[in-house]
C-alpha cells in the first residue's frame, strides 16, 4: 500500500448488531462537498467510488478508502481529506441521508439506471434472499456477543491480577512523552472508526495504514495468547482523554468487539504520534518506536493458578468468532445472489457515465476548496 492512501472501516459487525461511526468520517459543518450513493445492490457504487478514487490517487491526492466490514472487497466510501470531499453509500445498514442538502450534501440516485419491471419479476426471490441474509447476520451478532461475554471473563480474572498503580505510572509515562512542551492544539475533535473488522474473509486489519504518518508509535503490548487486557483499556482511554483537554485533534479506532468503550489505536495527527495495543491479533511491532509490556502489570503467579479458565476462554472465544464468520460469509454469498436479480438490469453504461461526469464535478469542488 502506497503513503498516500489509507484504508479504515466507517462501520462494523459488532456484539450489537453493526455499529455505525459513518457520523465520524468529517465534520460535516466544515465538509465542503459529500455524496451520498442510492441505489440498491449489484448497481455499482462500490466500483463506482473505487473509479473516483483511482482518479484523484493517480493525480496525487491522498486517498482515505472506506471499506465495507460485510465484503472488505468493497468500499462504502472514499474521503479526499485535503479538500473536505466525500462519497459515500448511503443505503442499509448505514443509512445516510443530507444534513445540509444542496449546500454540502447531494444525492446520486444510481437507482435511476434500473429496468425496474425486469427487476421487479423477481420480487419474491429478492424479499426471500433479504430475509435470509437478515437472519445470517442475526447470527454472526448472537455468536459475537456470546464471545464477547467470554472474553470479559478472561479480563476479569486479569484485572484481579493486576497492579493498578503500575498501569497509572504507565499512563502518566506516556501522557509525559506525548504532551509535554507542547501546549494546546488547534482542535479538540474525537474521530472514532475502525482499523478492523470482522469480516466473512476473517478478521481484516488496516493499523499499519491508519499510523503511516505517525513519526512515533507507542505499542502496548498484552500478550500473544490474549484478545484484550483491561490495563490497555484504562491506558488507552487516558491518552485519549489527554488530548482532548489539550485541543489536539484525536482520531480513536476501536476494538469490533467493544465499539464503544476498548480503543485499539489513537492517533493525534499535529503531533505526529500514534498509541496502538499489541495483541493476538495486532501483533505487529514493525510499526512500533517504543513498546511498553503491559504484562510487567500483572501478577503471573494469579495468572497461573487460573491457565485452566483461561485457556478455555480463550478457545471458547476462537472457535465463537469462526462461527461468527461463517454466519458472515454465508450472508455475503447470499447477498452475491442478490446482486445476481438486479446486474443483469441495470444500465451501466449510464452509470459509467454519470460516474465521469461527477468526477469532473470534484474536479470543480477541488478548485472551490482552495478559496474554501
């Protein structure tokens, strides 16, 4: 992957069902142009917004793609962060509709290039395949969240073994390095995403492009064997409150499995730095300046006396997650079958059409962003 890309997921299958940080890919009242893609499956807006992309890379802008959890083959968005441009897929799960229509937002309605009678005698096979996608999906979610419930036993027994004052020593460690001599920045903005997502290909990872641009990267590091440590929890969660209160922009990436409240990454983009948490998962030091054992936190001699708990924990917890994926993947091949009911009828030749004319229309947004 090329420095002048970056690729992150705007939404993820989650514990709860998919959770949608859609809201967080630009401040919308400082966005200069958002589109919003319509139109249902097989039409064409992921290879759509990948032409659009493809475009504006290869004359050198950078390039934030928005991949779809549910077919990471996908995009469900690009963002052209230098000017404040975006396209999305604004269809289900992550409806988006205008906020501000006509002055920031626009609807394309790739729908329009439909053979709707041909579409719709298929009605029954459509309505019957959406139903059964909806069901796979409610599976994978009730698998997640049962894995989830497991994995929070594991932290249990961890946090018990864990020496608090060491983790706040940590903390205020890095909070020192980070922070210090460096005043208030320009913006306390949060931006939460995904880095990951649990995906029907497994799980798919995007950390090293989302820390390209950090100069320093911070790694804490938990363990080979373990998803997650409540001691990186409270680690994480700090720095990010640290920076808020200083006005530094902060862009949180959080864990699939705790979309809410277990950040994975953090970076402050005017400092140049990066936190993320080395795992069984993220396990990649490559990017690390400095990494800090977690593990010195904990008492192993506890640890020990519960290997039994955890071991089983953690296979429970493995094998949860593979019948989550599968559910996934069953879902996206029906899903293929859908898009099967509606390819064969759709105009694309219009769409390529419209698709060349609106990359011509960010051209002209591109030119009004500079005086923007």
């Amino acid at each position: 992957m090329q420095n002048d890309e970056r690729h992150i997921f705007p939404g993820g299958n989650t514990p709860q069902g998919f959770y949608s940080y859609y809201d967080n890919i630009i401040d919308k009242t400082k966005a200069h142009s958002i589109y919003c893609l319509k139109g249902g499956p097989g039409v064409g807006k992921s290879s759509y917004m990948k032409k659009v992309a493809k475009e504006f890379q290869a004359s050198g802008e950078r390039i934030e793609y928005l991949h779809c959890s549910s077919d990471p083959h996908s995009l469900d968005g690009i963002h052209i962060p230098d000017y404040g441009i975006v396209m999305i897929d604004g269809t289900a799960p992550h409806i988006v509709d205008p906020v501000y229509p006509g002055a920031v937002d626009e609807i394309i309605n790739l729908g329009s290039f439909w053979n709707l009678p041909k579409i719709r005698s298929h009605r029954e096979e459509i309505i019957s395949t959406q139903h059964n996608i909806s069901y796979e999906f409610s599976r994978a979610y009730k698998y997640l969240a049962a894995a989830a419930s497991i994995d929070d036993d594991t932290n249990t027994i961890f946090q018990s073994a864990t020496d608090d004052d060491e983790i706040d020593k940590i903390s205020e460690y890095i909070k020192d390095k980070i922070f210090s001599d460096k005043g208030k920045g320009t913006s306390k903005r949060t931006r939460r995403l995904f880095a990951s997502a649990i995906t029907p290909a497994g799980l798919v990872n995007y950390a090293d492009t989302v820390l390209y641009d950090c100069e320093h990267v911070f790694a804490l590091k938990i363990g080979d064997n373990l998803s997650s440590f409540l001691g990186a929890d409270a680690v994480m969660n700090r720095i990010a409150c640290a920076a808020t209160e200083r006005d530094f922009m902060c862009e949180t990436f959080y864990c699939p499995m705790k979309p809410v409240s277990r950040i994975e990454h953090i970076v402050i983009p005017e400092l140049k730095t990066g936190i993320t948490v080395l795992n069984k998962y993220n396990n990649d030091e490559t990017t690390a300046t400095e990494v800090i054992e977690l593990m010195q936190c904990v008492n192993r001699a506890k640890i020990r006396e519960n290997a039994g708990k955890i071991e089983e924990n953690n296979n429970m917890y493995t094998q949860l997650l593979l019948y989550a994926e599968r559910a996934l993947k069953d879902a996206y091949w029906l899903h293929n079958t859908l898009e099967s009911f509606y390819v064969p009828n759709i105009d694309f030749d219009a769409v390529n059409e419209n698709c060349r004319s609106i990359i011509e229309r960010i051209k002209n947004d591109m030119e009004n962003a500079k005086t923007f």
